[in-house]
C-alpha cells in the first residue's frame, strides 16, 4: 500500500478517534474519582478529618448510594451531582483501606431495589411524569445500627462532605457524647413554647435538632444542686438567673474538670419571640442573662455589660423598615477577618450573624487567660438597651452612630486555673417529702487542671432565621444555611468534647463570598447622603404642611359668590402659595438626586465589572493572537547554501 499525504490523513484523523474514546475508556475507569480542585478552600479535596474518621474505623461499614441513574438522564443537574456523589465515595471506599464497603443502586420502577430504598428510608423525589427519582444514602455497621441522608438536596453539595462523613463517623464512634443545656430558651419547642407543643404546631431550633443528632442532649431543670458524672459538656444558654445552690453544682463541675460552653446576652431577641399574635413574649422568658451567673462569671475572671448592647456599622445587617432597606447596626454578618483562624472551632468559619450582643470584657487580676474568638471592627458603638428593645429604628441608630474605636470581644475560650466561686457550700434544700437531702461530694477549691470554657456574648444565633432557610421535604425540615451560626455550636461542643475530625468538614460548607468592595460603597454613600435627605424629608413635610394650611385658607375664606382666587386669598397669600409649590418642586427634585447618587457609584462599578468580563478576555485573545503574528513576521526567513 502506497502512504499518500491523503492515506496518512486520514489514518491520523482515525488514530485521533481512537486515542479520544480509549483515553474516555480508561480515565473513567481508573481516574474517575481524581479531580483538580482549583477552590480557593479546597470544597472537592478530602480533608484530613475524613482520611482520619476513615483509616480509624474500628468495624467495617457498609454504606448504599440508591441513585436512579436512568430517571435521572433528563435531569442534567441531578445527574451531575449523582456523579460527584458516585466518586467521592469511590475516594472514601480507596482511603478506607477496605474498612468501607460501597454499593451502588439503580432503585427504578416497580423493582425489588425500589422496595429497599422505602424500606431502608431514602425519600423519592417525584417527577412530571408521576415516576420517583431516589438519591439518598443508607450507612449500616455489624451492630445493625443504620443511618440515612434521605435525599441528597443540591442546596446542600457544598455540606456533602460533612455529611457523608458524619454519617460513617455516627456508626463508628462507641457512644454519643452527653451534653447537659441549661437553658430558659424554648429549644424543643420553638416560639410557640409549650401552649404550640401541646397544639402539634411546635417546631424546634434546626441547632437543637443538629446537637440532638450527633449528642445524647440532656435537660437539666435550672434549680439542681449538682451535675451527673454522665454529663460530658454542660451547656448554659441563656438561662434564668440561677440560685447559689446551682450555680455551686456548676461551679464544682468546673473544678472536677467539666468543660462549659455559655451563650449570655444582655438582650435577647429569641426570648421574647412568640407565635402570640398580640406579640406578647412567653411566659417565664428571661429579656437578658448577663447576670444569670455571676458569681461563676467573676471566677472566671469575666463579665458582660448588661446595660449595652454593641453596634457595629461596617457589619450592620440589612433589614426592611418603613418601606426600604436599611443597615440595622444592633445586627452584625461577620465574616472571616473577625475571627481566630487559629483556633479549631473558628478557624474555619466564614459567616456569622448575630443580633444584640454584648461585650465579654477581662476582669482585672483574673487568673484565666481569655483569647478571643470573635471579635467586632472598630467601627462600633456601645448602644443602651432602650433604644433596641420593642419597636427600634434603624435609621435612627445609623444617624446617631458615633464611632468609639474600640475592637469589642464578642466570643472567647476561657483557660487557665480557677478557684471555686464560694468559699462554702450552700446550705442544702431539704426535699419536699421530708427525707434527708443525699450529701454533696466534697468542695473542690480549685481546679484539677487548666479550665476550658467557651463564653458567646449572645443567644440570638440561635434563631433559625438568623442562619438557615429551613425547606420541608416529605414532612422532614431541611435547614439550608447562610451562615456558620450552626457550625459554630456544634464545632464548640465537638472540641470540647475532645473530637476534632468532625470541625474541619463542618467549615468546608459555606463558600458565600460578599461583594466587599460594593458593600463598602455602598455604606460610605449612605453615610454621606443620609442626612441630606433626611433634611429634604423634612423640608418636603414641613412645605406640604404649610402649603395644606395655605389651600386649606383659601377655602376657609371663600366669600358667598366669589369665584376668582384674588376674591379668596390676598395677591401676598397668592404669591406664597406659588412660591411653596416652587419649593415643593424643587424638593422633590433635589431629593431624587440624593436617591440616585446612593446608587451611582455602585451601577458605575457594576458597568465596569461588566465591561471587563465582556471586552477583556476576548481583547486577550485577540492581542495574544495578532503578536504571535507579528513576532512570525519579524522572524527571519533561513538563507539557502551556496551550490556545490
């Protein structure tokens, strides 16, 4: 066979179609679990949380992916996360060293497959054509213990790592940890209290929820004289002012080594939520627990304003009032730059949103040492309780707000020896029934070793519509976060317990990356046209007024058959009604320019911003292209030799 330029051709093109397929065929068989993950927190690369919770299994797992891989080809985006999801558990399946056993099944219609995955709990998502598309994962150990996520929900990709290992680690571990959470907040039983409870129509904090899926959480009533050994971590959140006899039970578990974490707030928002529809605050609520402990907060060598609250303008919340959308400085969004990256329990975190909170301050001579957590800007201020409680104006506070400077801590971990709050015991409460009250152990002074307290100058976080977006699914609340408020508990209780595989996934969720720059100009427009409107406003007002009053003349004094305005008001009564309507005019004009330069220099970066995206690359390439042809030009042309 002759080798012509043609036959070569195509026996290239041919070789290239072959190498494309074998190339697919190959890498999907062996690579199909690799990828290159170019994020900036490394969302798709397995942490080293997992590879540990993995590679230390004590029992084998089994975990079963029920995907309907052929329902799912008309729906592309389902079909694509099914594919993440199909390889990140090949990945767990490799790290396992074959401690992690994968199934993958294909549930369709009407099959022994779909009979298991209703069976096993995984939820099907119905389609248009009346069928059910299953994506959900059935974790099982040798002590037939079970875990399932029902359905993986897309809203939720950015937590799949978590979730999937927090699973496997839910059938490894021996025991949940227990918590013990004093508390006067309605956890369990949401805004309504126990009158919705008692009605069906109660829903639980989504945080509650969560510590109740990876804790034995436990209730302490908040009149107890001491802690059961059993308790692991002990919860204080915003509770009632306690007495000495259970500030004494806390206090020895201090010193026995306990470890706390404590949400006090000098005005909490949560608490006075009610389904009432009058608004009226439940009964028995606690407006602020700043004081509920004091006498442990002082050996601790700490304490809470309970007269303030902090505002913080360059992380004010925007809120709607009176018709628009405002900063609400009495909220703040934190981000990443207010927090210890040091730390394991906000190392990681991105988002935090808080409402009314306080300020932890260091008391003089405490023997702890207190490292902050989260902190606030400097752009703050220092607010009296008044003016945030029943009905607080926004603009107000933003008008008023007069910069102190000063970097406020909001949380903090306590550490350090301390020494017992009460130089005795509390005399004992003898039982109602008459018998003899069973005797305390005896009172610890000091700590055994150093102590280990988180303290949070605020319980609002708790609120689900400060953090999440709770969806239902076939009758189950699904909370979709926006912000870490939820990770920053469980990271705390996580550590506190002494786990930390757990923390680093948890902080891999929220990749919510603010517009920054706009939001800075946005703020310093405000700032700077705020009082000019309101002076507009004002001025607008008080011309409408007196031009009512004017109008309002002309009608009073209408002689009987007078038909001109000269036989109703004086030429000067008149000549002041047209000047007022100029005025109103010119207001009214002035005003609409305030309102537009609010917005000018923002649109003016958003044209830009759209500009680059739109003209840049293609501007690159272009340029790219024409300088390779100019630099091909310039290239000197080789000289031929000299015949010999």
């Amino acid at each position: 066979m002759r080798w012509t330029r043609s036959t070569i051709a195509a026996a290239a093109i041919a070789l290239s179609v072959v190498l494309f397929f074998a190339i697919n065929i190959v890498s999907d068989t062996w690579f199909s679990a690799a990828r290159l993950d170019l994020t900036e927190a490394g969302l798709y690369t397995v942490s080293e949380g997992t590879k540990n919770t993995l590679r230390t299994a004590p029992e084998p797992v089994t975990i079963r992916l029920f995907f309907s891989e052929k329902l799912s080809v008309k729906y592309a985006a389902i079909r694509a996360y099914g594919a993440r999801v199909r390889d990140l558990l090949r990945q767990y399946e490799s790290i396992s060293n074959g401690k992690l056993k994968l199934e993958i099944i294909d549930p369709e219609p009407l099959t022994e497959q779909e009979d298991l995955a209703v069976a096993q709990g995984v939820t099907g998502a119905p389609t248009p054509a009346g069928e059910k598309i299953y994506f959900g994962l059935v974790g099982t150990n040798q002590a037939s213990g079970r875990e399932v996520i029902p359905f993986f929900l897309e809203d939720r990709e950015k937590y799949l790592e978590f979730d999937v290992t927090n699973l496997i680690y839910k059938l490894i571990r021996e025991k949940k940890p227990t918590i013990g959470i004093v508390s006067n907040l309605p956890f369990d039983t949401g805004a309504g209290g126990m009158a919705a409870a008692m009605q069906g129509r109660s829903r639980s904090f989504m945080i509650y929820e969560q510590i109740r899926e990876s804790f034995d959480a436990q209730f302490l009533e908040q009149d107890f004289d001491r802690i059961p050994d059993k308790i692991d971590v002990v919860m204080i959140a915003h509770p009632k002012p306690l007495n000495d006899k259970t500030q004494y039970a806390i206090d020895q578990f201090i010193m026995r080594g306990g470890r706390a974490l404590v949400f006090l707030d000098p005005w909490s928002e949560i608490a006075q939520v009610s389904a009432d529809p009058a608004g009226a605050p439940l009964e028995g609520s606690t407006e602020s627990s700043a004081l509920s402990i004091e006498k442990l907060m002082n050996s601790w060598g700490v304490s809470i304003d309970p007269a303030h609250v902090i505002g913080v303008r360059d992380r004010a919340q925007r809120v709607s009032f009176g018709g628009d959308v405002t900063d609400y400085v009495a909220w703040a969004a934190f981000n990443a730059l207010d927090m210890d990256r040091k730390d394991l329990v906000t190392g990681e975190l991105t988002d935090l949103n808080l409402g009314t909170f306080g300020a932890i301050r260091h008391l003089k001579g405490a023997t702890t040492t207190l490292t902050p957590l989260l902190q606030t800007t400097q752009d703050t201020m220092e607010i009296e309780l008044a003016k945030v409680k029943g009905s607080p104006n926004p603009d107000e506070l933003l008008r008023d707000f007069a910069k102190s400077g000063v970097r406020y801590t909001v949380a903090a971990r306590i550490q350090g020896p301390i020494k017992s709050a009460f130089v005795v015991p509390p005399p004992p409460t003898l039982p109602a029934d008459g018998s003899l009250a069973k005797p305390l152990p005896p009172q610890l002074k000091e700590t055994k070793g150093p102590a280990n307290i988180i303290l949070v100058a605020d319980s609002d976080l708790f609120n689900d519509s400060f953090w999440a977006q709770v969806q239902e699914l076939e009758g189950q609340r699904v909370p979709v976060a926006v912000a870490d408020n939820h990770i920053l508990v469980l990271n705390s209780i996580e550590n506190l317990t002494g786990s930390s595989d757990l923390i680093s996934l948890r902080s891999r969720g929220t990749s919510n990356r603010p517009f920054t720059v706009v939001n800075n100009i946005r703020r310093r427009a405000e700032q700077q046209f705020l009082r000019e409107e309101q002076a507009l406003q004002q001025k607008l007002a008080a011309t409408q007024t007196r031009l009512a009053e004017l109008e309002g003349r002309r009608t009073a004094a209408a002689k009987p058959g007078a038909t001109k305005p000269s036989e109703l008001l004086t030429p000067e009564q008149e000549t002041e009604i047209e000047k007022f309507r100029a005025e109103l005019a010119d207001t009214r004009s002035a005003l609409r320019s305030v309102q537009h330069k609010l917005r000018r220099d923002i649109d003016r970066l958003g044209t830009w911003l759209a500009a680059i995206n739109t003209l840049l690359v293609p501007l690159m390439l272009a340029g790219s292209v024409l300088l390779l042809a100019f630099l091909r030009r310039r290239k000197p042309k080789p000289t031929g030799t000299a015949a010999q």
